[in-house]
C-alpha cells in the first residue's frame, strides 16, 4: 500500500485511467525523450558519486557479474521456453524483450529504495547497462541459426559486428555511462554542485515519465487481445522465475539487500524501448505487436505496481 500511495506510481496509475479512457492527454514525444534523458543523467550523476564513496569492493565485483550472467541466462531460457509455443523469429525477439531491462523500471525501483531508506551500490547503474546489450546478441545469433536451418530466401543473416555497434553506442546507454564517469571523477564537490539537479528535480521529473509511460501502456494494452494464453502466462510467470533465480543467485553470492533488490527487478524487467527498435531492423520477420503489447501492456504495469514492491520485500526478508 506504501509503493501504491506514492506521488509517482499514482501518477502512472492516473496515466493508465486516461489511457483507457481514451482521454486526449498526452505527453510530446521531444518532452518524453528529454525526460528519459534526464532520469539517465541524473542516475548516472547519483551511481557515480556513490561509487567514488565506495571504491571497487568485493560487493561491486560479485555484483557485475551477477547481473552478466542474468542477461546470458534469461534470454537462453526465455527462448528455450517460447520456443515450444511460436516460431523461432517470434521467440527470438521476445527472448531478447524479457531478457533485457528496462531503465524507467530500474528508476523506480531506485527511489522506492530511496523512500524507504535501503542502501544499495552506486555501481548497480552500471549492472543496468551491462545488461542491456547480450539479450540483443543472443536474440541475432538465434535468428540467424533459424534462417540457416529454415534455407529461405528470407533476410540474409545479420552480422554481430552492426548490431554491436547498435547497441553498444546507443545513446542513453552512453549517457548513463558517461554520468556515472563524470559522477566517479568529481565526487563529493560534484554531488553538492549538482544536487539541485540530479537529486531535487528527479522525483518530480519521475512522476512527469511515469504518467506518459502510464498513458503508453494503456495504448499497447488492446494488443494484448487474441494473444495465445502460454504467452499472456509468460508475460506474468516469466518474470517472476527470472526474479526468483536474481534472488537465489544473490543469496548464494552474499550481495547487501538493496543490490538484490534492484537485481531482481532488473531479471524480471522487459525491454519496450531500446531493445524493439534493434530487433524490428535484425528480425524483421518477428511480430513486433507481440513484444510491445506483452512487454509495455502487461509486465511493464505489473512490474510497477507489483514487482518492485515484492522484490524489496522478498531481499528484505531473506537476505542476513
């Protein structure tokens, strides 16, 4: 009820009632963008300050490497999965929808930990970027191996080396690497010069996000219609395995509570944003409504609403 009640998420609850109402509000897309922007900037600036606080210890090692092996893990056992019920093009993508990350999630879990006073790494922002790139690899290579088993005269295999390129010098990517460079090198005087910016604005600019995110969700909501059950039951079952082995994994490593969290949250997020925009030009024979429709209609809001607060819940129970 606390998660529930906060400015933020019930703006995002606002922007879903609007949605589906069909009101006429909207966000400018140049205004949505400038506000993802800002909610990576000042994420980075917040990771980096952090960070030069603590330095490199076990905890951020043990925590990196983590969060790599979740993102070769999830999309190899997504597709696995998916694979029984679509075809080969379709579960690639999706594998590569749910086995990335979404930042607008990560953010969210990021100030509900805030709010209720959990310490967690400053080099968790770099865990995030870390695992947004090798779910888009994979979903190539798993492509291209249905494409040399199918022999059509489909699309010609994708190379690594574009997409690579793609993924890697995203620029939001680069901008929330670039703020936590900046952030490690400037620490502390660099905190209390962009305080004003990275830390008084962020919850207000958050809450402004989360509404367009709300009123996205409620457009790609009606694409959920005619969907096959196992998928809808994937879109909400999926995530949940996927956050239940960041748990177990995290135990077993001995990770601090917050970091466990925001890993969990991080398995059991989807990709509505880089991810799509790679995977229409790399597979284009994949149906880009099942992956915008499952990712941004469903779990997006149940993430949200549901599994950030279960997650801080879950690591505060059970992690010593």
């Amino acid at each position: 009820m606390q998660t529930l009640l906060d400015p933020a998420i019930l703006f995002f609850v606002f922007g879903l009632l609007a949605g589906f109402l069909r009101s006429n509000l909207e966000i400018p897309p140049p205004i949505s963008r400038f506000l993802s922007l800002y909610l990576l900037m000042a994420l980075g600036l917040k990771g980096g300050f952090a960070l030069a606080a603590t330095g490199l210890t076990r905890e951020v090692v043990a925590s990196l490497g983590l969060a790599v092996a979740l993102a070769v893990i999830v999309p190899a056992l997504g597709y696995a999965v998916l694979r029984r019920f679509i075809g080969g093009f379709d579960a690639a993508a999706l594998a590569a929808t749910y086995g990335s990350v979404s930042a607008v999630t990560f953010i969210t879990a990021v100030q509900a930990l805030d709010t209720r006073g959990i310490a967690y790494g400053g080099h968790m922002a770099a865990a995030m970027a870390l695992m947004e790139s090798p779910a888009i690899v994979m979903a190539v290579l798993m492509a291209n191996a249905v494409r040399q088993r199918a022999r059509t005269d489909g699309p010609a295999p994708r190379g690594l080396k574009p997409v690579l390129h793609e993924s890697l010098t995203d620029g939001a990517q680069l901008l929330l690497l670039g703020a936590m460079g900046v952030g490690l090198l400037t620490g502390e005087r660099g905190e209390e010069a962009m305080q004003p910016f990275a830390v008084d604005l962020f919850k207000g600019m958050l809450a402004f996000f989360l509404l367009d995110m709300g009123l996205m969700a409620a457009r790609h909501a009606p694409g959920l219609k005619g969907l096959s059950p196992w998928l809808l039951v994937y879109a909400v079952a999926g995530p949940l395995v996927h956050a239940t082995l960041a748990l177990g994994l995290g135990l077993l490593l001995g990770l601090q509570a917050g970091n466990v969290a925001l890993l969990m949250v991080l398995a059991a997020s989807a990709s509505y944003i880089a991810v799509p925009a790679v995977i229409r030009h790399a597979i284009p024979e994949a149906n880009p409504s099942l992956y915008f429709a499952m990712s941004l209609g469903l779990t997006f809001p149940l993430n949200i609403l549901f599994g950030i607060p279960l997650a801080i819940a879950l690591a505060q129970h059970l992690v010593p």
